[in-house]
C-alpha cells in the first residue's frame, strides 16, 4: 500500500488530495493526482490570416502619353516628300508625298494598317502612270514660231490708213512692209498709229491698237 499523504506537508500552491474510488485490493485509496497536461493541440487556434492588399495597377509607360495619332505622322512624311521634290525635281519624290497624303486619310478613317496599304498602292500607281506623264511635258521643247507666225504679237507702224471697208490699209513690220486690216471691221486707223499684229492670214496682216 501506498503511505498515507499528509496535506499539511505539501507547500502552497501544491495539488491536493483527494479520495480515489476503490480500486482493486492493494491500491490506496489517497492517491496525490496531479493535473493532465492540456492538449496542446486542441488548444492552439489558428492565426487569423492577414488581409490580402489589393494589386497595384501596372502604370502606363511614359510614352504612351506623347506617343502621335498615325494620320499626324503620315502628313508629316508627305511634307518631307513634298519638300524634297521641290529641292530636287524630276517627279521622283511627289508620287510618295501623294502616296502619304493620302496614307493620313486611311489611317484617319480605317487604321494603320489601312494606311500603309494606301501608301504602297498610290505610290506605286503614281509612279508608273502619273510619272512618265509628267517628265514627257516637262522635256517637251517649247514651239519655235517660224516665217509668218513668227511675225505675231509683235509691234507695227501703220504707214497708210487702215479701213477694211475700203480695203485699204498698209503697215511695216520689222522692216517688211505688209497689207494690213484692222481686227474690227468698222474701226479705222490713222497713218502714224503704233499698232499690234494679232494674226497673218495669207499676205494680210490683222492688227489691233
């Protein structure tokens, strides 16, 4: 048997003791118990979760802001063509200024990819029908008058009075002394009066004051 515990031995604070049920024969019936050990595991609570920060948003790159509209910088690209045609002539230049202007049109109504479509096209249409076109007149020599026709628009002395009623009339041309015929028929000019040849039908001249 277990010896007899004595409460007044145990210190302050010390379990006390208490009467056990009656066990089986040899066992004493004080017995000192001291209390279980809490269960850990049942005691411990879960931390509560931190709140979740919202994302960030991702800032805008910095370009975004000054980045130009499409048909901007096609207008920009025609006045570089349309300038460099008129430093170098030759119609190279001006079918892709064309080409450009109208570039800004597309990418204005339909997008960029509009746009350089109608660049390509329009350039290259310019250049193979617009271009020939134009350097054809610009090296066509000016017309050299010859003879009679060469005598118009020049300046003539009216050497006898001109009136085409009577069908007289004579003027001197560079020298030359022509039968001349005023342009209206009921205006007469007088013999000393500067005139100009308007046209040469035949050996006639027709002059005007």
């Amino acid at each position: 048997m277990s010896p007899a515990v004595d409460p007044a031995r145990l210190g302050p604070g010390a379990p006390q003791p208490r009467l056990a049920r009656p066990g089986p024969p040899g066992t004493s019936r004080l017995a000192l118990h001291s209390p279980a050990p809490a269960c850990t595991a049942c005691t411990t609570q879960p931390a509560p979760h931190a709140p979740a920060r919202p994302a960030r948003p991702t800032p805008a790159p910095r370009y975004a802001a000054r980045q130009m509209p499409g048909w901007v910088l096609w207008v920009v690209l025609a006045c570089a063509f349309g300038v460099g045609e008129m430093l170098s002539g030759g119609f190279f230049l001006a079918p892709f200024a064309l080409g450009a202007a109208l570039a800004a049109a597309g990418d204005a109504v339909a997008g960029g990819t509009a746009g350089v479509i109608v660049f390509l096209v329009a350039s290259v249409m310019s250049l193979a029908l617009l271009r020939p076109i134009v350097r054809a007149h610009v090296k066509m020599p000016p017309a050299i008058r010859t003879g009679s026709a060469a005598l118009i628009g020049k300046p003539a002395i009216v050497l006898e009075r001109i009136a085409n009623a009577e069908g007289v009339g004579i003027v001197k041309i560079d020298g030359e002394v022509w039968t001349a015929r005023s342009l209206y028929d009921d205006h007469e000019i007088e013999p000393g009066a500067r005139v100009e040849v308007v046209d040469i039908k035949g050996a006639t001249a027709l002059v005007s004051e």
